[in-house]
C-alpha cells in the first residue's frame, strides 16, 4: 500500500537570505547578553555579602 504526502520544509534559523533580519538578530544577540551580563552583575553584587548558616561564604 502506497501512501502519498506532500512534505513542505520548514526553513532553518541558519537559512536566512535577507541581510536586514541577520543584522536584526544579531543586535538583539547582544542585547540579550548584555542584559544576562546584567543581571548576573546585579545578583552577585546582592548576595557577596551573605554568609552560609554555618558563616562560610
């Protein structure tokens, strides 16, 4: 038995052709780690000075 389908491929994230939309990702790239640099910044300078129960660091 023989079943016909038709199957569409999707594109990729790497398959883009359009010069615009790579700048655009790569912007928001950055940004996006600059913000994850932030708020790791953010939280370690908030708990640098806690201590464990036990009084280690």
């Amino acid at each position: 038995m023989s079943e016909t389908t038709t199957v569409v491929r999707l594109r990729q994230p790497g398959e883009i052709d359009d010069p615009l939309t790579e700048v655009l990702r790569a912007g928001a790239r950055q940004l996006l780690a600059q913000a994850i640099e932030a708020e790791v910044a953010a939280f370690l300078a908030g708990v640098k000075d806690e201590k464990l129960p036990d009084g280690r660091d």
